[in-house]
C-alpha cells in the first residue's frame, strides 16, 4: 500500500488511569477538543505534586506514577467501568483492589493497595487525582496519539527484537501507511469518515516504551536505539479532534489534500 492509498485504524484504546492498563474499544465517540472518553481521565499522584482539581493545570508526568519510571506498573492489570466509575485493579491473576474513584472509601481503598502493596517502591503517599474535563496527558492540549504500526515493524529491524505495538500506548494504531509516513503529515488534516483530526506535534519517546506490557520487563532501550539510527527518537503523532463523530476499527483514515495558498 503506497502513502497515497487510505489506511485505516487496527485498534483504538483508552487509558482511564495514567500509567495503567491499555483498553481496547471497538468504536469510540470523538469530540472537538477533547481526548478519548476517560483517557487519563485519573492519575495516581506519587507524593505531593500541589495538583488542585478546583483549578487544574498541566503537570510534568513525573508527578505521578507511570511506566517511564515505576515498570511494575504494567504487571497489573486494571479496568475501569463508565457506568458505575469502579476501578478493578488484578496482581497475579486476582482482584487486588476496587473501588468508585467518585467516592473517598473508593479512592482510598485504591491508594491504601498503593501505598501497601508498592510502599518502597513510591515517592510518596499515593493519591487518586481527577478534576472533570481535565487529562492527565503527557502534553498539556487535549490530543489523541497515533502509531503507525509499519513505524513499530521498522523499530523491530532496529533494535534486532519483537516490539508489542502496545508499549507506545496509542489511543490509535494504523495499518496502511509507510514506515515513518506519519511524519509527513504533520500540520494536515486526517479524514476518518466525518470526523477530522489535525496533527500538531510528532511523539518523542521517552523510557515508558522500553517496557515489555505482557511481562513488566525493562528489556529494550528504543529511544537510544532510535537516536543512533534515525537522529532522533520520535515515534508517532499527536492530532487534535476538530470535527467529533464516531470511529470505529476497521475505518478508512486518509489524509486530506493541502490547502494550496
């Protein structure tokens, strides 16, 4: 498939508690300016960060617990139910904690398993963060994340090794484009159906995809890897949502012709 034809999207997921686990979704409501329904929608503050949900601002990740520092997060595996806002979290294979992250007995049940379970691997008392509307992203705009997956094949021949996709933490993964093709489309417009998304910003990787998700395993060095051979340590973009609708995996996404001044 060459970088004229359309590609289209292989998955789609969310991530409703910053650092945790990947949810797969098979179709996904955009809105103009906003991410995923519940990406980051939480984070696990990792000591005082000074973060006040009555004015949310953008914070540094290393505020909070995440994978480019505390690996053994990806040895959990969590999910979070929209409809009654319980987060289930499993270690070993069992429920290790739940709770309703909009009640104070929820969020303290899920930072006491932190605070126990983890206690000298944390900075500090951990602390369930939410404030409605904001996302705890690694960027401060409200973006969704692109990987091309053909990019992540590329990194394979790289660093001599299998790369999971899911170690880059997409919200959406595409079939169909070129190796590095993604970068040609900063500052365009992508066409999925009705909605629009613009590209704003190319992704620079940082130790968080150096993590195996299926074993919690700090295996690889990517972005070293990536600098040596390419001159720098991007994979993926950033988009923003500037025309919501529903998508869907499966949907055809093409990039709209340049306006010509």
């Amino acid at each position: 498939m060459d970088a004229t034809s359309p590609a289209r999207i292989a998955g789609i997921y969310r991530y409703p508690v910053k650092g945790l686990t990947p949810e797969q979704l098979d179709h996904a409501e955009l809105k103009r300016g906003q991410t995923l329904l519940a990406d980051r929608r939480y984070a696990i503050e990792n000591g005082p960060s000074g973060f006040d949900p009555a004015q949310p601002k953008w914070l540094p990740k290393p505020h909070f617990l995440m994978l480019m520092r505390d690996e053994w997060l990806a040895g959990l595996h969590s999910h979070f139910d929209d409809a009654s806002n319980v987060l289930s979290i499993r270690r070993n294979g069992e429920i290790a904690a739940q709770g309703d992250l909009t009640t104070a007995e929820g969020r303290r049940t899920i930072e006491n398993f932190f605070a126990t379970a983890f206690a000298g691997q944390i900075k500090g008392p951990p602390k369930v963060l939410e404030s409605p509307g904001h996302s705890f992203s690694d960027v401060a705009r409200k973006v969704l994340s692109i990987i091309n997956l053909a990019s992540v094949r590329a990194i394979e021949d790289i660093v001599g090794a299998p790369v999971h996709p899911l170690r880059f933490r997409a919200n959406l993964y595409v079939e169909g484009w070129p190796a590095w093709h993604e970068f040609d489309l900063l500052d365009r417009t992508l066409a999925i159906g009705d909605v629009r998304l613009k590209v704003v910003k190319r992704i620079v990787r940082c130790a968080a995809v150096n993590v195996d998700p299926d074993t919690a395993q700090r295996d690889l060095a990517i972005p070293p890897a990536l600098q040596r051979r390419l001159g720098h340590g991007d994979c993926g973009i950033y988009a923003e949502v500037i025309t919501g609708g529903s998508i869907s995996t499966g949907d055809a996404i093409a990039a709209e012709q340049a306006e010509l001044l």
